[in-house]
C-alpha cells in the first residue's frame, strides 16, 4: 500500500514537478515580453491596409502634430520619449482616430506599438474638454452633448496582469490627461454595490466585465464609446474568454467603436476577429522571419548527462563566448547542470517555469546587461526573447513533443535568427546516440546542414 499522506517517501511522486517539461503559456509570455521590452521593434516589411471602404482616401502620419491631439495627450506621448509614430502606428492611428470612428483590426508581433497606438486613442477620446479639432458640425453637436466623463472606453485583457500592464501605459501617456481615470475590472478588485464608476477608462479581463455588467449592473456596456480587444490570439486560447467576449460585444451599442489587436494571425484568430468586429479596416505588419542560414550549427554525439556535461565544458573550454543560452528539456536537468557549471566556478543563472514572470523578467534583465555569462533555461524562454549578444545556443536536450517526436518550432525559435541582424551565430546539439535520428529529422525539416563536432577539436569552429 502506497502512503500518500507523507510527501518525499514516494520518490516517483515528488518528481513529477521537477520532470515537468515546461509549457510555453501564452499569456505569460505576453506578460514577460512587455516587462523586459526596451524599445520599439522594428520591421522590414511594409505595413498591409485593407479598407473597410477601399474608395476612401488612406491617411498616413509621420507625426504625432498631423493628429492635432490635445496638448496634454501630446505632452504625455513626447514625455514617454516617443518622437514619431511607429510603422503599424502611422496607418492605425488615423483610422483609429477618424470621424466618424472606425473599427479596425489590426495583427504585428508584439513590441510593434499597437498598445500605445490604442490607448492613445482611448485618451484622444475621454478627453473630450474641447470638442475634437476635425469634427464636422453634426459629429460636434453630438460630441458635446456628452459630458466628459460619460465618454467611456473598455480595453478587454487576458489576464489581471496585462490588465495593469495596459493601465500602466494609460497612466504614463495620460499623465497630463488630469481628469482621466481608469478603473480595473478584475477579479479581486470588488467595489461596493451602490457605487457609480465614473472612470473613464475600463480595462478588466471577459469574466468580471460580463459579471459587472449582468449580474452587478455597475457598467452599461451601451454607454461604451470606444470598446478595444487586446491580445485576441492569447484571449481565444484561454477557455471560454471568446465566448465571454462576444457576449459583451453584442451589448455595446453600434455607435461604438470596435478595435482588435493580435501579435498573430492563425486561422482561429481570423475568424473570432471576423465575428466580434463588424466592418472592419484591417492592418497587418509581417513579422521578421526567422532564419537558421546564419547559423552554424554542430553536433557532439555523448553517451550520458555527464558526457554532455563534459562535451559542453570543451566547448566552453576551446572558443571564445560571448553569451550562451543553455537549454534543456526538464527542470531537472536545467537544475543538475547549473549546479554543476556553478561547482565548476561558472557564472550562471536558472531561468524555469515555477519562477514567477517577474523573477523570469529580472534574470532576463540581468543577463542581457552582462551579470551573467551563461543563462540556462527551459522552453519557457524559446520565443520571443531576443538577446542579440547571445553568440551560442546550447540545445543540451533537444525539444521533443510527448511523443518524442522533434518539436521543429521549437528549434527554430531557439537558435534562429532574424536575417536582419545578421550577426553569425552558433548553435551546439548534445545527442545522445539514441537520439540521433531525431536530429536528422531537423535537419532534413529546415534542410540545413548539422555538423558531427569532435569536442575534443574546437579547431572545425573557428
Ligand atoms: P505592442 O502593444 O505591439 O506590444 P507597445 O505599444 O507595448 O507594443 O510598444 C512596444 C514598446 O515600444 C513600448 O516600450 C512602448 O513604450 C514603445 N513605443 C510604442 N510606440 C512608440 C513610438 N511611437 N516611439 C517610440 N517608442 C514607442
């Protein structure tokens, strides 16, 4: 009989955590890449625009001044030390701010500037203490018959965090905006039953939105003016927010105006986008793909961990490294081998899933400004973070799905780089001799060529 009330006898139990393979979650990824983002990310490619009415005159900006913005919304964009608009920001803000509004829907990886372009908006229209300098008489008269604070706006998130993170945004760029204010429709925010929210700006995740609205009556969605959708892709691959969401879009009345916004664009986030935004203009900006043609890659063949281990040390050992990314399939084994680097005097530090995505964003921020030399991590950290000093990747297991099948993606994300910053790159498979066969299945896939390396002769390196 198996005593599972007492933890640590059963070894086989209490190693299910630490053999986890960790998941890459979506919305925590979102999350980690808002927090450790440095700058605006550039790309090569040229904006798409496909007009809800393709007769009507398409309207760029190169500046934030073409918008005739009101001077407090200026002030907080140009204190933010935003000086020109973003790539996706010279198409999205003109449409976002015409009049009569229009809907958009608009994808580009993120770190592009789409959540400054619509809080930007939502600002432009709150503060409505001045009529707006391009109305036509009739829009005017409408316009003014709100009062300020009855011009509302509601920003749907994925989660509580990206919730704060956009509210964060609001509060910087409305800074001067003095009678703006947002309130946070999460879970864990209760606010009393008779009180009146008289905040301008909602920002709250599908479920307590919906339950403020039907059950607790706080909000009247047909009030909503300007009603944002944020991270479409990471809200539809969370359980039941797509539905969630279309609910509270088909309460908003059809002055409102309807903007979607997605890092990608799947076939799925296509269609929930087709059915929640009605008439829509919709922009896309291409990602830069990334690429394994400036990458060499190398293959040391080992018989165990600790030949691995041995392998990487000779690698380590025989070239000059700037930074490395080491990763590993388990927590286990990301555990094991910073240990071992640690013992051997290495410099290292452990990036895995059961951190929180503020400590992830700290171990991230330490290794990019150089504190550590080696970073060892888990999938958690495959996509989205781009280290541009890193010079070699270490896949010390490769990526394989559960059915040890090569998760080629994965790879990809791992060791590819955009062709634009063409700095050559190295990348080093440790395989163990069983495993072989899963490594020439990624090198048929992306067709590249992965070199067998003698640890003991860095000579073919460099
Ligand atoms: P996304 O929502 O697409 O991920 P963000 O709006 O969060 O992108 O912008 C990414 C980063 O670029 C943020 O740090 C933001 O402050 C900055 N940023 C956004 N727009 C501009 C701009 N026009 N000029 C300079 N920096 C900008």
């Amino acid at each position: 009989v198996k005593n599972t009330t007492i933890p640590n006898l059963d070894d086989s139990m209490n190693n299910t955590e630490e053999d986890e393979v960790d998941v890459v979650d979506l919305a925590s990824s979102s999350l980690l890449n808002k927090l450790i983002r440095q700058s605006l990310v550039e790309s090569s490619h040229r904006v798409e625009v496909l007009q809800k009415d393709p007769s009507s005159p398409l309207y760029s900006v190169k500046t934030f001044e073409e918008l005739r913005l009101k001077e407090e919304l200026l002030k907080g964009i140009y204190a933010m030390g935003f000086n020109r608009p973003s790539k996706i920001q010279e198409m999205a803000l003109p449409m976002m701010l015409a009049h009569p509004p229009q809907n958009l829907i608009a994808q580009s990886q993120s770190g592009t500037g789409k959540t400054a372009a619509f809080v930007l908006a939502m600002l432009s229209r709150v503060d409505t203490s001045e009529p707006f300098p391009q109305l036509n008489v009739l829009d005017e008269v409408a316009h003014l018959s709100e009062s300020v604070s009855s011009v509302k706006c509601l920003c749907l998130a994925p989660t509580y965090e990206l919730a704060l993170q956009t509210g964060r945004v609001v509060e910087q760029m409305g800074k001067f905006c003095v009678d703006v204010q947002v309130m946070y429709a999460i879970r864990g925010n209760p606010i009393p039953r008779s009180v009146d929210i008289t905040q301008q700006i909602i920002i709250g995740t599908p479920g307590t939105v919906l339950d403020w609205y039907f059950k607790r009556k706080l909000i009247d969605l047909s009030k909503i003016r300007v009603f944002v959708l944020d991270e479409a892709d990471v809200m539809i691959a969370t359980q039941g927010f797509s539905d969630q969401s279309i609910r509270i879009q088909r309460a908003l009345s059809s002055e409102c105006q309807m903007l979607l916004f997605s890092a990608t664009f799947e076939d799925s986030v296509w269609q929930f986008a087709g059915r929640i935004i009605p008439d829509p203009n919709v922009i896309k900006l291409r990602k830069e793909e990334l690429t394994l043609n400036n990458i060499r890659q190398y293959y040391v063949l080992c018989e165990s961990r600790k030949d691995k281990y041995q392998a990487l040390c000779n690698i380590y050992g025989g070239i000059t490294i700037g930074q490395a990314i080491i990763f590993c399939q388990t927590r286990r084994n990301a555990k094991w081998l910073t240990v071992e680097m640690m013992q051997d005097g290495h410099q290292v530090s452990l990036l895995s899933g059961e951190l929180t995505v503020d400590q992830r964003a700290s171990i991230i921020q330490r290794f990019r400004d150089g504190k550590e030399k080696v970073l060892i991590t888990t999938n958690v950290c495959a996509r989205g973070i781009d280290v541009k000093q890193v010079t070699i990747v270490v896949n010390f297991d490769l990526p394989v799905n559960q059915l040890e099948e090569p998760e080629y993606e994965t790879y990809l994300h791992r060791i590819g780089r955009t062709g634009r910053f063409g700095k050559k790159g190295l990348a080093f498979n440790m395989i163990e001799v069983d495993k072989l066969p899963l490594l020439m299945k990624i090198q048929d896939h992306f067709n590249s060529s992965i070199k067998q390396l003698n640890p003991e002769d860095m000579d073919e390196i460099e």
